[in-house]
C-alpha cells in the first residue's frame, strides 16, 4: 500500500481528497492555484491537500509562516505519511517559544517580515549554510502554510511581489496550490486569480457540513464554493 | 485601500454558543485561542463545555473533548443529555471524547503533553476542550506551571480554540497558574444573596476583543444550558 493510503480517512475527506487529486492532475498540473478554504478547516485540508500531493512521490517544499513547521511534521506523521520528499522552509520557528524536535530537511528563514526576500533566499541555499541542499529544477510542488498571515506582517505589494518572484524562482513548473479564505480576504484570492492562479473548484453536492452548506448559499454560487 | 498597506483583518471568531455571551464578545471566541473557563463547584464548568463542543458539532466543526477525572463517557452521557442541545449522534463522531486520567496517575508532566498532542494531530479538531485543567496540577506539583506554559504555547499553533476549565479555590477569583498564559477568561460566579444562591458571568479577558464587563446573570436549563439574562434595568 502507498505510504499516504496508509493513512485512514474519514468519508467526507477521502471525498475531498479524490476531488483535489482530480483538479491537481497526474502528473502534477504545474502552476499557481487557489482553493477557497473556510479559516477554521485550514489544517484539515492542507492535511488532504498534501496527502493529494505528495502521492506522486515528488519532492516539495513546505513554507510555514503560520506555525512552527513541527506541527505540520507531527501531523503528518500521526496520519502515516512519510515526510522525507519534504523540506521545510520555516519563517515563524525564530518567533516561537516552541523547542519540539524533528528530524526532517529543515531550513529557518528570518521571518514572516520581508519575505520577498525568500525567493532569492532560496536559490542561494545551500548544505554549507547549516540548510538542506534543495534544489528548485526538482521540486514538484511547494505549499505555503499559509499566505493570508503573511498579511500581518507585510503588505498586498509585498505579498503579490513574494509570489511572483516565488513562481518565477520556481521555474514555472511547480505546482502551487494556496488555501486562501475567500470571504475573509477577498482582496489576497483575487490578487492570486490576477496572477494566473486556476480556481479549484469543488463540487458543493459533495461537501456535507452544514456549515459549509451554509457558506455556498452565502457565496450564492452553484459551482464553487469554500470547503 | 492603499496596495502598500497592511491589510488589516478582523480576528477569526467562533460562536461560544452560550446565548448571551456571544453578543458581549464580539461574536465569539477568537480562533485559534486558549480560553479558561473558571469557577467553583456547580457553576456550569462542565455544562458549558459542553455546549461550545455542541455548538461546534451542529456547525459542521470537529471537537475533541478531554477529561482528567477518569469519568467513563457513558457516565457523562448520563447527565449531560438531560439538555436539549445535546445530540447522542454527536459522540464518537463529531465530539470525540478522550480519557486523561491513566496517563495522569503516571506522573509523567511529558508523556501527557504527548499524548494530548498525538490525539489532536490524529483527531484534527477546531475546538478542544482539557476538563478541568486544574486537576493536573494536584498531579504535578512541582512543574505544573512549565506544563502550562507548554501545553499554551502547543495548543495555539494547532489552529483550534481550546477551553481549558479550572476551579477556583476558595478566596481566589481564578487559577493564578494558568491566568498569564491563556488568551481569555471567563469567570462562572456563584454568589450568597438575600438568602439565595446567585449565579453570574464575567469576561475578565478576551485579548483582541472589545468585551462587555461586569457580572451578568445566567440560568441554566435544560433547552440551552447556561444563558446570559438579559437586564432588566
């Protein structure tokens, strides 16, 4: 059995998890995506949305600028998935007060402030800086955990210029799925919508919460709607 | 809006689902946070826990309720389902209930926090309720508050809003051990007056919250549990 199908999932995730597979492609569809993602269900679906990605065996990287990347690690371990093909790039670890240990391909970056600055970080790491060699031509797809904090700290014009030298950095062929509550920042999902990023769009029959039942009649659309 | 701004958003809110206290807090609970719930015996600790696990079920939202009394689930079944907010599907469902106490009798302030950490990353929930904290510290005297500070610091970054119960000995107004490192605390009084035994609610703090002070009187039924009553002044 696959090490991410090792993991057992309830029947409203292994829903959303066929549904991602579906829109991310096999192999991976390169590029910038959005996926409208009601706050409190962040970590859940990220938690979907890697086992989705990391299916494929390709390696990725992680961005935390959320929490400390030992969560993540923690999680993902709990659900069985194998954190090897992963490197962490962790923003927020300095911030913290946190000193849990994990073994994982880690590098700290100076913080969630500037972080257009990461993109040329990033192209310049390498395992003589104390940091996990990584290089960016293999990467298959990388996650950022997540982009509406970086509002806290930074501004739209910061923002949008991380992600487009990010991309670029990337090299176009690197899948880039960004979880991004629509209704809590209109102005970040269209700043992404702006810069190419696809839609993925889920099919709300599917989604059974009565919360999210709710939230569809609210976005008032028949075809996508916030998981 | 001006693109080199900061784009200020509002805190994410979750209803407490407490009639009343909602509308003295903005809406709710910020999320994710840390909430002490605190009060003496019989002042509804329990009840409205229950309630905000409730509330969060009915809301399609994952709960993760922890006891350190060792009290089986059907023996808290027994009276929690007296109130009509309570749904039985919701157990071993949408609220998972986990016992602490074996783990605790151990002694082992490490091996708690691990295992409250491995049931939340394998659970996933949004809101986690610890039943009452308190107690934990009778267990680990000499490094309770360390244990705090941990068990704080890890429940912030697990993207949920936890509340933590505590009772309050006599002459305190709350648990000064876990005070500084929560992000809100809700005071359940029990209050002598003209003969009768008068129960109220104060939000003492609330960080980033503009909350309504004062005491405020709540009932507890059967329908909703606790509710703020409205004044009649």
């Amino acid at each position: 059995m696959h090490p991410v199908e090792s993991a057992a999932m309830n029947e409203k995730d292994l829903l959303l998890f066929k549904q991602l597979k579906a829109q991310l492609g096999v192999p991976l569809i390169p590029g910038l995506m959005v996926l409208d993602v009601r706050t409190t269900q962040f970590v859940r679906v990220e938690l979907v949305l890697l086992k989705a990605l990391m299916e494929e065996g390709q390696p990725g990287l992680f961005i935390s600028v959320d929490r400390p990347h030992q969560y993540i690690v923690h999680l993902l371990t709990m659900h069985g998935i194998d954190c090897r093909n992963l490197t962490f790039v962790d923003a927020v670890a300095r911030f913290s007060a946190d000193s849990k240990p994990t073994s994982v391909k880690v590098g700290f970056f100076q913080g969630p402030r500037n972080i257009d600055t990461l993109p040329e970080a990033l192209k310049n790491w390498s395992a003589a800086d104390g940091r996990p060699s990584f290089d960016l031509g293999e990467c298959g797809f990388a996650v950022i955990d997540n982009l509406s904090t970086l509002l806290n700290y930074n501004s739209q014009q910061v923002v949008r210029s991380f992600l487009t030298d990010f991309i670029s950095a990337l090299g176009g062929k690197v899948t880039v799925p960004l979880l991004v509550d629509r209704e809590r920042n209109p102005n970040l999902f269209m700043m992404i919508k702006s810069l190419e990023g696809r839609e993925i769009a889920l099919v709300p029959e599917n989604v059974p919460m009565p919360s999210d039942r709710a939230r569809l009649k609210i976005s008032n659309s028949n075809i996508k709607g916030g998981y | 809006m001006e693109d080199s701004k900061l784009e200020r958003t509002d805190l994410m809110r979750i209803p407490a689902g407490i009639p009343g206290l909602d509308e003295m807090i903005e809406g709710g609970f910020p999320f994710p946070s840390v909430i002490l719930v605190c009060g003496s015996a019989g002042t509804g600790k329990t009840t409205f826990s229950l309630r905000f696990l409730c509330e969060g079920a009915a809301r399609g939202e994952q709960g993760l309720y922890f006891t350190t009394l060792s009290e089986p689930t059907q023996w808290m079944m027994r009276f929690s389902s007296q109130f009509e907010f309570m749904r039985p599907e919701f157990f071993d469902n949408q609220i998972i209930y986990e016992d602490l106490g074996n783990i605790l009798r151990e002694g082992d302030s490490g091996k708690l926090l691990d295992a409250i950490e491995s049931r939340i990353a394998e659970v996933v929930p949004q809101r986690i309720v610890i039943d009452p904290i308190t107690v934990v510290g009778e267990m680990f005297k000499d490094n309770y508050r360390q244990f705090l500070f941990d068990l704080t610091n890890r429940l912030k970054n697990w993207n949920a809003t936890t509340v933590v119960t505590g009772e309050v000995r006599p002459g305190e107004l709350y648990p000064p051990e876990i005070s500084y490192a929560v992000d809100g605390i809700v005071l359940l009084h029990l209050a002598e007056e003209l003969g009768a035994r008068r129960k109220y609610i104060e939000v003492l703090k609330m960080r980033g919250t503009n909350h309504l002070t004062g005491k405020h009187s709540i009932d507890i039924s059967r329908k909703d549990g606790i509710v703020v009553l409205k004044a009649r002044f």
